[in-house]
C-alpha cells in the first residue's frame, strides 16, 4: 500500500473516531480515541519512520542530480562537436601539416631495426583468417594453450582439441621451424622478441631485449597467470600477433606486437 | 604563441588491423586505434583521416584548456580577474561541467585549485619542461563559487584572482570529442594516458580488454575489464609526483595537500571527462564516499586504498 492511500485511510479512521466520540457521550469516548489514536499510528507509518517510503524520497532528488551530471556532459560534448572548427583553426592546420611531415619521417626511421621491411605487415594481413580460431581460443583455461605450443605437430594438435586444429591448420603451415628475431618500436624505446617456430606452429615467444622507458613487466608478467594479460603467452594461444591492449603500456604492447609481426615474417621467406 | 610539438611521434601502423596512432600531447602518449579499413586504399586513407580529425580535437582542448601556458585561453582568463570574459565553447563547456561536479561532491571535486597546484610544484609543461609562474595573492583562499557563469553570453567572471585546473576535465573531454569523431565507424579505442574510450569491439570482434595498473606493484595488473562503448578512467598516486617533497598530482581542495586515503580509483561511466572528473573526485573523498558518489550517479567503480584493500560498485562485476 503506497502512502497517500495510508493517510486517506489515516484520516477516515481519525474522523469515525471523533463522531464515535461525540455520538456516544457514555462508552463511546474512549473507543472513539482508541480510532483516533489507530489512525495516528497509521498516519506515522507514512512518514519517514517507514525505511521503505524513507528510501525512495533520498533516491529521488539524487537520480535526477545524476542524471543532469550525465546529460551535462554528454551535452557538452555534442555542443562543443557540433561547434565544429577543423578547418577553421589555423592551429589545426598548423598540427596537420607538422602531422603528416612526421609521418613519413617516423615511418622510414622505424623500418630499418624492425629488419623486416614491407614483409612486417604480411602477418597481419593473414591474420584476418586466423580470426575465428581466435574467438574460440579465448573462453578456453589458459591451460589448453600451454599444452598446444609443446613441441606438437598440428596433426597431434588436432587429435588434442579437435576444433581448434582444424581451423587453426589452414593459418599456421606457413611457418618454418626455427628460432626468429625481430624489434619492434615504440616512443618509448624498442622491444627485441624471439619467437619460436615447432612444428610450423608457435611454440613460445619471449621477449629478448627490453630498451622501453617502462620495464617490459607491464605486458610480459615474471610470474604467468593470475588473470593477467600476458602478451607473449597471449601469441602462443592465439597463434598471431594480435594482442591485447594494455591500459598504461598501449606503446609498448604495439612494439611487441609489431616486433612478433616482423619475426613471424621472417618465419614465412 | 602555440608552441610547437617537440616530440610528435605520428606513428601510422596497419598492422593488427586498422590504423593506429601515437602523439605526445596533454603532457602524456595519447594512441588512437581505429579498427578496420584495410579491404580498399579509399578506405585505408578515409580511416587515416578520421584519426587525424581524432587528434586534431586534443591540439584545440588544450590550447583552451592549458594552465601550463601563458597564452592560453584559461590562463588568459586568469589574468582578468572580476570582469566577465567571452570564452571559446570548448572552455565555456568544461568549465561549466567541473562547476556542476564541484557542486555534486561538496567542493572534493575543485577547479580552482590551479594556483595550489602550481605553487606546490605541478608548473612544469610536460612537453616543453619550461616552468610557468603566475603572480597572485597567495592568501587568498578560493573555491568553485567564486567563478560565474552567464549562459546567455558565454561569458566567465573569475570573481577572485584564481587559476583554474582543468586537468581532470581536459583531457577526458577531448578523449570524448576524439570518440564522437569515430563513432560512425564503430570500432575503436583511444588511449589518452589513464584516460580511456573503447568504442565497440577489438580487431577480433570481442569486448576490449582493458588492465588496470597496481598501484604499488610496478609490474603487475590489479584487475583487467572487458568494456564496449564506455570511458575507463583510472587515476594514480603513483603517477606525477612532485619531485620537492612526495606529494602526488592530486589536491584535497579542502585540506591543500595531497589526498591520501586512496591509491588508485578506476570508472567507468559513458564518457571521459564525467569518468576522470568523478576518479578524482573519488580520490578526495576517499573509499566510502567514493563509492556512495558513484552509486548515487550510477557509474561504476573500483578504488584500491594504500593498504590494497578493494572498493566497488556492485556493477563492477559486469566488466570481469
């Protein structure tokens, strides 16, 4: 019963009760006030007192504060966007222009030690076929795939876990067997990777030489496990560069990732 | 006078699919990877320009928003205390949404603590190195409710000497705008140093998956999210200290010291600048309080005390 129908109820009681008391001067005083004080009893309950009614009055004024915070910045956002000023702000060109001289620069200058050329992308492209294997990868305990990179062959693979062989087969055979090289680049500073080719499939991936700002921890933990991204473990299970983000060291897991590109590319001539 | 950018490391990549893209602005690495666009060269080159326009928004927040030079709009606001002054959208915006956040959390959440901040040795440009100093009254006490708005002529009055620090706001808004302009194309993420938007799916058509640094364990993750279409923002006493005594980056407006009671608060809200305003907020009020302020704005949570004792909102778990 919400409240207002309380009172309703509160009120009706406490009038019955005075015209019991004022009808019957001889018993009817006392019942009378025994209604009257039923209905205060009833009128109390809906005030505060009631934790229920108590609740919903505090959450009421906050939901609508929030939800102006919320539409206050959402607003902003549009206002400010809608404003618009790309080509209107010289020192928006001014970026551009600086943007994409550097590019081209930044470009050639990080070729050179990641050794591997045009061929670095060739991986990545690839990787578009290795990408259902990868979904599927992912619900499995990380226990499956430390048992797949042990040295197996895909035939062996697929006698272990009968989905993942069949559909990671047809995007691994390229790779010869042998231990690869390669750096990656960050503007932190440059990250050297090994990866290891068993089988045609990746075995393990390390990281060799650590030259970033930050320690190379942050996405290849000393201790494994513990539900933590673990990048190199993270190229075993999914047979691919493709890694995840890591929020605090997005440069440095790009490097690693660019670095496995490039020793997958060798793994491919 | 923009200063030019000293070390931009425009960084064009196609590798893991999609573009991806590194700049030094907003004194940290700001990387913006939008997702797709490999199948023709009109669509590798319509992505690269979308990211372009992504970084472009950070250049103008910041010219706006800046108290680290002398030439920028809110510092030229400083130096004309009491007489109401046009102002850009951009700072008109921000300000407007730090004064709002300052009222939600009783003054934890402050703008004007720009001149605490910079006489406690935050003044440095962290792209330039060069110091800023400001002459004001240094015993003047001033808090959010000595700044007017007029929504009417966009106009801000500063009704007392005072710098405003828009830190918390800045970068989270142009995170927000950088979103806005790739949210036609879905997927993508931008990573503006703890500041985080993560727009639809990663390359292989999951749920981001973000880490979440320890606070006190230089190598390790506390906890990692899997988030669509939100901000996550995570704010640090490890990060920024001051190098004089070892103060961090975060002011208790209240108090004028450093907020110790938290070591690390981590939101997720719909967008930036509501999710990086309310970690720091967060910060001051320390874990309880924290929490209940996310309750009651229905954001979500995590915040780690120095003695690594862990606070969320019961949301928390939808993003394990």
């Amino acid at each position: 019963m919400d409240k207002s129908t309380l009172l309703l109820l509160a009120i009706i009681l406490a009038v019955f009760g005075a015209s019991v008391a004022a009808g019957h001067p001889a018993w009817g005083t006392f019942t009378g006030i025994a209604i009257i004080l039923l209905a205060a009893g009833l009128a109390a309950g809906t005030l505060p007192l009631d934790s229920g009614a108590y609740f919903d009055e505090r959450i009421g004024p906050s939901q609508r504060i929030s939800n102006s915070l919320i539409t206050m910045s959402s607003a902003a956002i549009v206002a400010i966007y809608a404003a618009g000023y790309h080509r209107t702000s010289p020192a928006a060109h001014r970026f551009d222009s600086q943007a994409s001289g550097k590019a081209s620069a930044t470009i050639a200058a990080v070729v050179p030690p990641a050794t591997a050329n045009p061929a670095t992308n060739t991986p990545a492209a690839a990787s578009p076929a290795a990408t259902p294997p990868v979904k599927k990868n992912n619900p499995r305990p990380t226990a499956s795939p430390r048992k797949t990179p042990a040295g197996n062959s895909p035939a062996t693979t697929t006698g272990i876990n009968p989905s993942a062989g069949a559909e990671a087969t047809p995007a691994v055979p390229h790779y010869k067997d042998g231990m690869y090289v390669a750096w990656g680049s960050c503007p932190h500073g440059d990250i050297e990777v090994s990866v290891s080719i068993e089988g045609g499939k990746i075995a393990s991936t390390a990281i060799s030489q650590c030259l970033t700002r930050y320690s190379c921890g942050w996405i290849a933990p000393k201790v494994p496990g513990g539900g933590l991204p673990d990048l190199p473990s993270q190229v075993v299970e999914r047979q691919s560069p493709k890694v995840d983000y890591v929020s605090g060291a997005t440069e440095s897991s790009y490097a690693f990732a660019d670095a496995v590109a490039a020793a997958l590319s060798k793994a491919l001539q | 006078m923009h200063l030019p950018m000293p070390s931009p490391q425009p960084y064009p990549k196609h590798s893991n699919k999609g573009v991806r893209r590194s700049q030094a602005l907003m004194g940290t690495v700001v990387t913006v990877h939008l997702v797709g666009g490999e199948g023709t060269p009109e669509g590798a080159t319509h992505h690269e320009k979308a990211v372009e326009h992504a970084f472009d928004w950070f250049g103008r927040v910041e010219e706006c928003c800046t108290r680290f030079e002398a030439e920028s709009e809110v510092m030229r606001l400083a130096s004309q205390p009491g007489v109401p002054v046009r102002v850009s959208t951009i700072l008109y915006e921000a300000v407007q949404f730090a004064l709002a956040v300052a009222e939600e959390s009783a003054g934890a959440f402050d703008p004007t603590v720009g001149y605490a901040m910079e006489t406690r040795g935050f003044n440095r440009d962290h792209r330039s190195g060069r110091k800023i100093e400001t002459a004001l009254d240094p015993g003047a006490s001033v808090s959010y409710r000595d700044v007017r708005l007029d929504p009417d002529n966009k106009t801000i009055t500063l009704l007392r000497p005072l710098i405003l620090d828009l830190g918390a706001v800045a970068k989270g808004l142009a995170v927000d705008l950088a979103a806005r302009e790739l949210q036609p194309f879905g997927n993508f993420a931008i990573d503006a140093g703890g500041d985080l938007y993560l727009g639809g799916c990663n390359p292989d058509g999951e749920p981001w998956s973000i880490g979440i640094r320890h606070p006190r364990r230089e190598n390790e993750l506390i906890d990692s999210l899997r988030v669509s279409d939100r901000a996550v923002c995570t704010s640090g006493d490890y990060e920024r200290r001051n190098s004089t005594d070892d103060s961090h980056h975060i002011l208790d407006p209240r108090r004028g010291s450093s907020a110790e009671d938290v070591a690390s608060v981590t939101v997720v809200a719909s967008n930036a600048m509501l999710a990086d305003a309310l970690a720091t907020a967060a910060f001051v009020l320390g874990p309880d309080e924290g929490i209940r302020l996310f309750d009651r704005l229905s954001v979500e949570g995590l915040i780690v005390t120095p003695e690594l004792k862990r606070y969320e909102t019961r949301g928390m778990s939808e993003y394990h």
